[in-house]
C-alpha cells in the first residue's frame, strides 16, 4: 500500500508539474515584462556554456519562484480539493449544508476571487513576496523551477499564432484545453549558438 502511495504522489506529481510549466510559459508569454525579469534573473546565474543550475544556484532564483507560485494561483493544477465532510450543519452565505454533507472546494475560485485577492485577474509575481506557502510544495516548486529555468537560460519564446489560447479544462487536473504551440528560439548566451 505504501509503495502504491508512493507511485500515485511521482505520477501525479509528473503530471501537475508539467501542467505548470505549460501554465507558466503561457503566462511569460502574455507577460513579457515578466518573461523578460525572470529570464534576466536566470541568465545572470548561469555563465558561458554551464548547462544546469546547481543546487546554490536554484536558491536564488526568486523571482521565477514568484512567476511559480503566481501560475499555481491563477491556474492550479488540481482546481479541486479533495472532498471533504461536515462534521456538523452550518450555513454558507445563504445555503445550508447539513452535517454529513460531502463538500468539495473550488481551489480555483478562490484563488481568483475579489474577497482574498487585490485585483486578482492580473499576472503579478511580485505579491507573493514575503508570502508562506504550504511546505510540502517545495518539491514540486523545485523541480518546475529548475525546467523553466533551463527553457528560460537556453531560449526566447515565440508563439506560432497571433493570440494565446488560455482555455482551461476542468478535470482532475486543470490543463489547457488545447496543445501550446511556441517557438523556441536559441540565445547566443546559453552556448546554442
């Protein structure tokens, strides 16, 4: 049972990270002031034709882990949390949830709503600085960080279309409705060239 355990949180854990960097690279798109702050941050630590950040370096990116955590607010990869049950009725707004009652949480509203958010349909890194996130992220953050940091050294991003197609799904997994087309295009600083 363990080991099943242990399979489900690598498999699942493969499937939401890439949805984020897929989140992510659309956001950078529509955003290239931010693709811009973030690519600066990354190309700063790596020199020449070093092809990976260690582990210091990873640290130090704190901007792109602001770029992260800002993708993982406006597109969650699980939008739902898992279902949870009253232990007594109470009363929501105007609804009645009687004890019992299976309740499921809509994470991507709230993460997109007014009553928790100032001005929450832009992209803006920037408020989650000082921000505390839930611990067990770290891994995942880390793994993402380290992709797009890579894509973001080694490559300038172009979209095969004129318009961004930023239709989500609804699922167990929110990912984009429709494949992400860009072209990346090697920078003569990351050694490509």
């Amino acid at each position: 049972m363990l080991l099943n355990r242990a399979q489900e949180l690598f498999s699942e854990g493969g499937e939401t990270s890439s949805t984020l960097i897929d989140w992510t690279i659309c956001e950078l798109l529509k955003n290239p002031m931010v693709m811009k702050k973030a690519q600066n941050e990354v190309r700063s630590l790596l020199h020449g034709n070093q092809s990976m950040i260690e582990e210091v370096g990873r640290d130090k990116l704190k901007y792109l882990k602001l770029v992260v955590k800002e993708t993982l607010r406006l597109h969650p990869p699980i939008p739902f949390l898992v279902p949870r049950e009253s232990i007594k009725s109470c009363e929501i707004n105007i609804y009645e949830i009687p004890s019992k009652t299976r309740v499921f949480i809509i994470v991507w509203a709230i993460e997109r709503g007014f009553r928790y958010w100032k001005d929450p349909k832009p992209f803006i890194p920037e408020r989650f600085e000082g921000r505390r996130m839930c611990p067990g992220m770290g891994l995942g953050i880390a793994t993402v960080k380290l992709v797009l940091a890579m894509l973001l050294y080694r490559f300038d991003w172009k979209l095969t279309q004129d318009d961004l197609d930023m239709e989500e799904t609804f699922g167990i997994v929110g990912r984009l409705e429709n494949d992400l087309h860009v072209i990346p295009i090697p920078n003569s600083i990351s050694g490509f060239i």
